[in-house]
C-alpha cells in the first residue's frame, strides 16, 4: 500500500508489505489503465472507416508480416471461418491480398497491402497523437515516469513470452 506523505506535494512512499499482493495490486492498476487508455484512443478508429474487426487483424499483419489464415485466427483469438470474412472483407476492401499456398492450395496466405499499410499506420498515428494529447498535462518527470514504466512493462513482457 502506498501512503501520502503530503497533500500538498503528493510524495508516495513504500509500506511494508507482502509481494504477490502488492504485485497484484499493480496488475489490475495497470489492466484497468491500459484499457481505458486504449478505449480513448479507439474513439479515433472511426476514422479509418473500418471496423475494429478488420482494423484489428490488418494490425496482426501489417506489424506481424504475412501468415496462415489459421494462424491469423489465432491471433485475433477467433474461428477460422469468423477470420475468413475479416479477410474477405480486407480483400474487398484493398486492404489484403490473399495467395494460395504452392504446395497446399486448401492453404491461403493473408499479406497486408500497401493501403492496407498505410491506412494502418495513418490510423495508429492518430491514436498515438490522442494518447500524447491525453498526457499532455503531465510534468516532465511524470512522463519520464511513464516512459521508464512502458520500458519496464515491455521488458517484463519480452521475458514471460521467452519462458512460454
């Protein structure tokens, strides 16, 4: 548990304390922030007139490269033939191509296209933008806090998908 010391300077310090607790504590503070953080941002997703289904999976391909429809699907944590109308939809819209696998032609690669990629990014950058907006009020050594605290959190991040 954290005490303030002083209203008026808001220092924090550590009390005594159990660690799985503690370290719970800080899981579900940092779930629920990162939630509504990302629920903010999405409000910017309606401007690249596609829906969150579609912009979700050309976000797998464009920043996770080219893949199975399966493995696709997996990563969207949907059913293959759920998948297979976000990528129909993709098609249509430019937005992917779709190539049949040379040895298994039951086998399709989904690729994000050039607009695909760039409608991606175009929407990235302007939830990016809400975000720096959102925090625009902070001190410099809050937002030196939360760029050591994104580091942290990718590290820790990095080495749980490495013990897996």
């Amino acid at each position: 548990m954290l005490a303030v010391l002083s209203d008026r300077n808001a220092k924090l310090c550590r009390m005594p304390r159990s660690k799985e607790p503690f370290r719970l504590e800080v899981a579900d503070r940092l779930h629920s922030a990162a939630i509504h953080l990302l629920r903010h941002a999405r409000k910017q997703d309606v401007l690249a007139r596609v829906g969150p289904a579609r912009l979700s999976a050309l976000s797998v391909l464009v920043f996770g490269g080219p893949m199975a429809l399966g493995q696709l699907a997996a990563a969207e944590q949907v059913k293959a033939p759920t998948m297979s109308r976000i990528v129909a939809g993709l098609k249509r819209s430019g937005l992917a191509k779709i190539q049949t696998d040379s040895k298994d032609a039951r086998r399709i690669r989904v690729t994000a296209t050039p607009k695909g990629e760039r409608l991606l990014q175009q929407a990235r950058a302007r939830r990016v933008r809400l975000v720096a907006e959102t925090l625009s009020g902070l001190r410099d050594a809050e937002m030196d806090t939360l760029l050591r605290a994104a580091e942290l959190m990718e590290r820790a991040v990095g080495q749980s998908a490495g013990r897996k």
